[in-house]
C-alpha cells in the first residue's frame, strides 16, 4: 500500500462520516484496496458492535466483484 491509498481512504472515510450524519445514522466504514485486504476502518459511536464484519465483508465482496459499493 502507498500512502496515496491511505490518503485517499481517508478522504472516503470523511465523506462516509459525512453522508451518516446527514441520514442520522451511526455506521461501520471499511475501506479495502483491490485484492480486498482492509486499509482503513472506522465505527461511528454508535454503530452496531455486530455490523464491524458486515462492513469489512461488504467492502472486500465489493473489491473481489469490482463493484462499487457507494457512499
């Protein structure tokens, strides 16, 4: 991993953050490169201890099927 790809998830991450917020929803982010290995995760207080799995699952499906999974 580069620091570009660690850069750039934390520019997903913000506008994740962002886009809960504006829902009123607590969420699980994961950001993963291309082969599915996580880069960054991050858990909004209140998100769901269970969804933690759900979102690394869901991200990695994503990179694996190189389908977008949309903030």
């Amino acid at each position: 991993m580069n620091s570009s790809s660690l850069k750039n998830s934390s520019i997903y991450i913000n506008k994740a953050i962002k886009k809960a917020q504006q829902l009123n929803v607590e969420v699980n982010i994961a950001v993963v490169d291309s082969a599915g290995f996580l880069i960054v995760f991050k858990r909004m207080d209140k998100a769901l201890l269970g969804a933690i799995d759900i979102a690394i699952t869901k991200a990695k499906t994503a990179a694996l099927f190189q389908k977008a999974s949309h903030i």
